[in-house]
C-alpha cells in the first residue's frame, strides 16, 4: 500500500481535492477532522491541552475553546508548536489505527495541513502538494471561515510557505481556478494505481 500525504497552504483547496480523491475509491483521512473528534472524545488529549493552556482551552459543553486557543496559539509560535506537540501524536494514533481499516487498498490519501512541519511526511511514499495563488487563498478562506484578512495573514506566516512545501512534492495539483483538478488528479491515480 502507498501512503500519500496531501498538503497545501490554508485556502488552497485541500478538502475539495481529497473529496475527489474520495469520489474515486480512495480512502482519504483527515488529520483535521481527526483532532477535532479528538479534542471530544480522547480523554489523554484533552488533559494535556487543559495543562498546557488552561481550564478555559475547554468549554462547559466538554467542546474545545477554538476562539481561546486560536487567540493564544496564533500570536505565540512557541505556544503553537506546543499544541502541535500534544496533538500530532494523538493523530498519529488514530491515524494507525485508520490504516490498518483500509490494509486493502492501493493507496491511501493523509490530508494534513502541517504534514511537513509535523514531520508526518517523513512516514508517507508520496507528497501531494495543492497551491493556489496568495490573493485567492486569502479570498477563500474570508468567505469559508468569516475571519478578516490580517487574521489570516497571520495563520498564512504561521504556516511554511507554498515555497518550501513545493520543496517537498512529488506532485502538484494546480487550484488556481482557472487549469481544472480532475485531470490533474486524475493522472496521478493513474501513476499511483499502476
């Protein structure tokens, strides 16, 4: 089985990419979607974030404080390689744990945000890397997440840039809404699937 990883800077498209990876048979996990159920349910989790940031990183409903912890993490860097250093190895887990559901498989798709800078990339055969261009990344995600645009410089200056990241790529998939996806991730099921 290849262990593909799929990464892109925020806003460039990653979800829509892995849906259609998805749409095609190909299991995808969601490293993003993992720690949100992780913050929930993963009991060791969630006592580390609570001593590593306070009793008020979780809400009374038992959900995580996202506004707190956005606020704290995304104006200290060592604060976000901390929360990183407590989540990423839960995730691994469950990754693992996901994999072993899905042994059948040709290759398997891991959507992270940081799979670089977390190092998980270094457990995959192949890097997906999606870009788009710095003006509409920053378009996308004002319309998806509400947030203003120096908000989400920050999160961009707090991620590698799409420089580096294509450093890492065995491929690239182009969303820069104009050259189409499906062609482009369709050749490379091709290559991954021979």
């Amino acid at each position: 089985m290849i262990k593909v990883g799929l990464t892109g800077s925020i806003g460039s498209g990653k979800s829509l990419i892995s849906s259609i990876f998805s749409k095609l048979g190909v299991p995808v996990f969601d490293s993003d979607s993992s720690a949100k159920e992780l913050y929930k349910s993963d009991s060791i989790l969630k006592d580390l974030i609570q001593d590593a940031f306070g009793k008020e990183s979780y809400l009374d409903s038992g959900d995580l404080n996202k506004k707190f912890i956005a606020k704290v993490i995304f104006n200290d860097k060592k604060k976000l390689n901390l929360i990183n250093q407590i989540v990423h190895p839960r995730v691994k887990l469950d990754f693992e744990k996901w994999l072993t559901e899905n042994n059948k498989a040709k290759y398997v798709i891991k959507e992270a945000a940081i799979l670089i800078e977390s190092g998980a990339y270094k457990h995959m055969d192949k890097i997906i890397v999606v870009s788009a261009p710095l003006e509409l990344r920053i378009e996308r995600v004002i319309q998806r997440d509400n947030l203003n645009e120096p908000e989400i410089r920050k999160r961009i200056n707090n991620q590698l840039s799409e420089d580096d990241l294509l450093k890492f790529a065995d491929f690239v998939i182009s969303n820069n809404g104009k050259d189409a996806v499906l062609p482009q991730i369709l050749k490379i099921h091709k290559q991954l699937i021979k």
